[in-house]
C-alpha cells in the first residue's frame, strides 16, 4: 500500500483539487478563472478573499501562548544530517538508507518514521502500535488527533495552533474521502516556523521536509531534477478566529491553491 498522499497534488491533479473551505473566494470575470471554476479549482486570490464564519473552536485563541515544550532539536539534526550527506535519494515505498553512501530511499511516511526513530523513539515507538506495523501517514494524523493539545501523550503533543508550529513538528493530513488512491494522506516535517502572509488572515508559508514525487515551492529538488527527500515552501492555511489548522497548499506565491482537509500538526517530545 502506498503511505503518501502528495501524488494527487501533481500539476494534473490540482484541476481536481477542491479550494480550502475556510476562505471564500468571489468570482472574478476572467478566461482564467472561468476555467478554473469549470474544473471546480479557484485560485485563492488576495483582492477577493473574505473570511468564513469560524468552525467550532478546537484550539487557543489566536493571542493565547502554547502550553507545549519547546520541540528537542533531535529530529532537526537529523533531517539536517540526512541533507548534509545526501548524494541520491528517490521516492519509494521501501525505506532503503545508506547514511555513508548517501542514499535515502523512501516515501513520506517512510522518512518521518526513520528520523522519528533516531530523534524521538517514543513517539515513533507508540505510533507503530497504533499503526500496528509500519507506519502511515493516516498513522500519523491519527496519533497526532488523538492527542490533546497542549499536552504530552506517548511521547507526542498536539500543536493547537499554525502559529506555535516551530522545527521538528510534524504536520500529516489524510487523503480526501472520497477520492480512489492507494496513498492515505501525507506527511512532512516543519523545518521553519511559519510565516503569515500579508493581507490573507490565516494563511502561512511555511518550510517544510519531505519524501515526495513532486516539489515545493524554492525546493532543493529542483536543481537535480529528481523526487525523494527535499525541502521546499508551501502553505498552511488556519482557521482566522482560533489559529487551528483547516488546510494546505502545495505550493506557496500567488495565485494560491489550497484545499481543506483532516490535518494536523504534532511535536514530538521524546
């Protein structure tokens, strides 16, 4: 079974992407955006944007201070160790590592469970239970779900809001429902704090580590052309009334494309 949900965020798959449901988008009277709106894609455009009624408040107020630990620096040692010595890399649904030759062969799941062991064995340990085996990227959503915000549980902690998400957390999503694909959603690591975007309440860009078969925004991919481990930009999208998280995009920069979807962000704590 394939463990990653970022194939349907391909060129051609975005003509099938819903937009984020948080944001309306009016309509603008354009060759472009008749297109999209035929395809059932809108671009998320800043001069048209007006914000939804919240959804029911899961999270911190938007001002409140996140009652988590700080992240341990262990899992970003190791992603950067990983982009230190990489020499190839390729998107599979094997794990295959090769530290001295430089080779890291996974999918996203594959790449969250391998750091995670190194960086946080008991937040790896107990996602394994849940996931009964190998871990998938529904495993992940669905430990960082069940865990309260604010507080530690089986080595994990559950960021409340898209602002308090710092190096090392963890963001996973499940596939859309509905949708016929192999891959359960998808999974990455935030390897800098978000950044909000100017005149778009609840939208972030945000760097972030993955194995993928498509690339980011400014991703390291790009220059050697290949797929695999990388990182790159793109957006999270937060509800603007409580600061939780109810999308992303794939990529960051205008015009923006988002969808909404069952997502999470998680820290792991030891």
């Amino acid at each position: 079974m394939a463990a990653c949900g970022a194939a349907f965020l391909s060129p051609a798959s975005l003509d099938r992407a819903a937009p984020v449901s948080i944001l309306r988008v009016t309509p603008v009277r354009t060759t472009v955006m008749a297109s999209s709106l035929r395809r059932g894609v809108l671009p998320l455009l800043v001069a048209a944007l007006s914000v939804l009624p919240a959804a029911p408040a899961m999270a911190s107020p938007p001002d409140a201070p996140s009652a988590l630990p700080a992240p341990r620096p262990a899992a970003m040692a190791v992603l950067q160790r990983i982009a230190a010595t990489l020499q190839t890399s390729r998107y599979d649904h094997s794990t295959r590592v090769d530290v001295r030759a430089g080779r890291y062969d996974f999918d996203c799941s594959g790449m969250v469970a391998w750091v995670l062991a190194r960086a946080a064995p008991q937040a790896h340990a107990a996602t394994v239970r849940r996931a009964g085996g190998r871990p998938l990227a529904r495993d992940y959503y669905r430990q960082i779900a069940a865990t309260r915000e604010g507080r530690g549980a089986q080595g994990w902690g559950r960021v409340a809001r898209v602002a308090d998400a710092r190096p090392g957390d963890v963001v996973a999503w499940l596939m859309a429902r509905g949708r016929r694909s192999s891959n359960t959603g998808h999974v990455l690591f935030v390897v800098e704090a978000p950044r909000p975007v100017a005149h778009l309440p609840g939208a972030f860009e945000v760097r972030v580590a993955d194995a993928s078969a498509y690339q980011h925004t400014d991703d390291t991919r790009a220059a050697a052309g290949r797929d695999g481990f990388g990182m790159g930009t793109m957006m999270l999208f937060a509800d603007p009334a409580t600061g939780a998280v109810r999308g992303y995009g794939w990529r960051a920069g205008f015009p923006l494309w988002g969808r909404e979807a069952e997502i999470a962000i998680g820290r792991p704590l030891r």
